[in-house]
C-alpha cells in the first residue's frame, strides 16, 4: 500500500510517529469518454475562459478572489504555513465512548502505522484504547482542509476514521415524518414488526456481503466482447406501498423469514 499522509499522532506529550493508509479501496469499472461515431476518445481540457486556449498543468495556480477581478496566489506552502503543527499533527484531544459517536458522523477509514522507532508508543496506545474500550477525538489537516477524526484500536491496527463536523450535517426537520411512539400504531402490526426483526436479526459477519452489481457488470462486458445478443431488460414493476394490506404483509414476511431459518438450521 501506498501512504498518503504522514506525520505524527500526538497523544499529551507523545509523539508516534505515523503514515495513514487507505483502508478502503471501491469496485469501479472505468469507462473512457467515446465519439460515437467513431469511438475518438474524449477528455476534459482546463481552459482559459475568456480566450479557449488550453492551459498546461505547470502553469496553473491557485487564486482566491479577495475583489472583483483581484486575486492573492496561494501555493503548497502557504496551506502549511496557516498552521503547521496541524498540517503535520494527528491530534488527540478528548476521548469517548465510541457508542456515543452517531454513525451519520463517519466518513471514511483508514490505517495507520508507526515509525519502526515508534512501535512501542504506538502499542502502548493501542492497548490501552482497547483495555479502556474508548475511542478518540482527534483534529489534523490533509488535503488542505482540516478533518475532524475518530481514532479506534481494532485488533493490532489503529484506525482513523475521519468525521464529518456537526454543522456539515443536514436536519430532518423540514421532513415530513410520522409522529415518535407507538401511540398510534395498530397492536397487532407492530407486535409482528417486532417479532419479523427478530426472525431476520443474525450476527453480523461482513465477509457475507459482496459487491454483486460489479461482478455482474463485469460479466456483462464480457459477454458484450465476445459478441453475444444481450437480451431486453426487464421491466422493473414497483411494488406498492403496504398500507391497508399491513398486517397480511407482515404475516407473510414473517412466515418466509422462519422458511428461511429452517433451511439454513
């Protein structure tokens, strides 16, 4: 793997040195852009607006417009030099249970890993978020932008998963939502709810869970390059919505549930 940040993760006045990793990687089949006439490729050029002539890479920089028409350049070293301790420093500054952390926070994982002469610090916090069974609250700068970060032990890696702040957040109050409680829910139906959750509930392994739309598009290609007719898609008919028919639609998700247990015993 390919590090794509390095700096140090600072815990009171210990500095471990580290290196972040993705770790995540997606299944995407890239496409190129194509003429359909006669399959020229096609790219994205960078411009100049007001005369059409492509610009080279070397020659573009970063502006920010302060008035109409005036910009100030801002290079690699201006970004670190607005704070160059958190463009260099994973900084832990409060811990928490990480139950406490609402899932719609995490954003993306990733690896990190010590300098060979930090590993004994690096251990040392890593035990020690597992004996306690918290989780960090860290800040630090990538990319020219300051991330919010939760740091986990889990088994012999320290992660960082990166958070969203609170007011990049959306709130649901303009959603129109059925009232909180059970107050104005037929018994019957949500004792079936209850017991259809019960009957689907398993322990959660996630090697069971595959990408199966990328390995179907892939068979797709494949049968597209060997020349194959490729039939019409189905018509996808949307099932309508359970409402007057509720309680015979619980009943028979919970009998196709307990089918289904069956076999699997």
């Amino acid at each position: 793997m390919r590090a794509i940040w390095s700096g140090a993760l600072s815990f009171g006045l210990i500095y471990i040195p580290v290196k972040l990793y993705d770790a995540t990687q997606s299944h995407t089949i890239d496409f190129d852009l194509l003429r359909r006439s006669d399959y020229c490729r096609i790219h994205y050029a960078k411009v100049c607006r007001e005369t059409g002539e492509e610009i080279p890479k070397e020659e573009i920089v970063r502006g920010y417009q302060y008035s109409k028409g005036k910009y100030v350049i801002v290079d690699e070293d201006d970004f670190r030099r607005a704070n160059v301790k958190k463009s260099q420093t994973i900084e832990i500054v409060a811990f928490v249970k990480e139950s406490e952390v609402d899932i719609r926070f995490l954003e993306k994982p990733y690896f990190t890993e010590p300098a060979k002469e930090a590993g004994k610090a690096y251990a040392l916090l890593r035990e020690a978020l597992l004996s306690s069974g918290k989780a960090a609250i860290a800040r630090y700068v990538m990319r020219r932008r300051e991330h919010l970060a939760l740091i986990k032990a889990s088994e012999s890696v320290i992660i960082l998963n990166n958070l969203r702040f609170a007011d990049e957040l959306r709130s649901s109050e303009e959603l129109d939502l059925p009232a909180r409680g059970t107050a104005q829910l037929n018994d019957k139906e949500f004792d079936l709810a209850v017991k259809l959750i019960d009957q689907l509930t398993e322990k959660w392994e996630p090697h069971q869970y595959k990408d199966t739309y990328y390995e179907e598009l892939k068979e797709l290609l494949k049968r597209k390059i060997e020349g194959k007719a490729e039939e019409a898609p189905p018509e996808v008919v949307s099932p309508q919505p359970a409402v007057a028919d509720l309680f015979a639609r619980l009943n028979q998700s919970l009998e196709l549930a307990r089918t289904k247990n069956r076999k699997a015993a």
